[in-house]
C-alpha cells in the first residue's frame, strides 16, 4: 500500500507544480521589446501526469507567440523533468530540469537557435492560487544569465 509517507521528494515537487500551475491563465509579459499578452494553459493527464503547457501570445507589434512543454515526474531518477518545444529551437524540442523551494517553481534548460546555444531559467513565484509573476533569465551556457522578461498571471479557470 502506498502512503504519503512513502513519497520521495520528486513525488512531492511534481505535486506541487501540478497543483500550482493547472488551469487557464490570463498572462501580460514585460520585456526590453515592448508587452506581449496571451494565455498559458496548463493541463495534466490522469492523476496530472504529464503536466503539459500550451502558451499562446501576441506582441505589441502583432507577432504571435507560441510554445509547448510536458512536465512529469521520472521515478526512476526521482527527478521531475521537462520537454520544450518552439519552433524557433532548432532541436524543436529539448529537455529541462524542474524544482520547488518554498513558493517558487524553477525551470532550467538549454536550447540552439540559428546555431546558437542559450541558456534559460524560469522561475514561477507563486502569489496566490489564483496568481503567479513567471520570470525568465537567459544567456550564454556557463555564464550568469540575466532577466529578459516578467509574466504577470491571473487564473481564469
């Protein structure tokens, strides 16, 4: 019989993220290129594996924004990880590494566009349940990555 007791952290992590993040959110970024409003919609499978995200944007200017990424929980390494998918990466999809401390989620991960390797971190500060400020941090691999955007959330389901 399995209990509560039993769960390793990861077990406990994944929770965590599934129970933070699931639902519809009304988002507005803020970056050096101006606000880029949308929505993030994230949505788990049975009992919440995989967590899977759906973003969808536009910019200022009209661009519209999206990407895709899976989140579960790898009982084998005891690790919660990740899949990123956009279509300006040039592997299409890549993995990441997920992790909570106290009211933050972090996301970590690297990926190659137009022959470039980028470093990112995300980390969700968890608000309320009904809020959330995502901040992302890019760069260079092996070197400190510096803040490029805020998302701003409201749940909307």
């Amino acid at each position: 019989m399995f209990s509560c007791a039993a769960q390793d952290q990861s077990e406990t992590n994944f929770r965590k993220v599934v129970n933070a993040l699931s639902g519809k959110w009304s988002i507005r970024e803020t970056s050096d290129h101006g606000e880029t409003t949308g929505e993030e919609i994230w949505q788990g499978g049975t009992d919440g594996m995989p967590l899977t995200e759906e973003f969808r944007a536009t910019t200022a200017s009209g661009e519209k924004l999206t990407d895709y990424a899976a989140v579960w929980r790898d009982g084998k390494t005891k690790k919660v990880r990740g899949i990123w998918c956009a279509d300006f990466n040039d592997q299409g999809c890549t993995p990441f590494e997920v992790t909570s401390r106290d009211s933050d989620i972090e996301m970590k991960g690297e990926y190659d566009s137009k022959g470039k390797s980028t470093a990112w971190e995300e980390i969700f500060h968890i608000t309320s349940p009904t809020t959330f400020t995502q901040i992302l941090y890019m760069g260079p691999p092996g070197e400190e990555l510096k803040k490029v955007s805020t998302i701003v959330a409201e749940r909307k389901l």
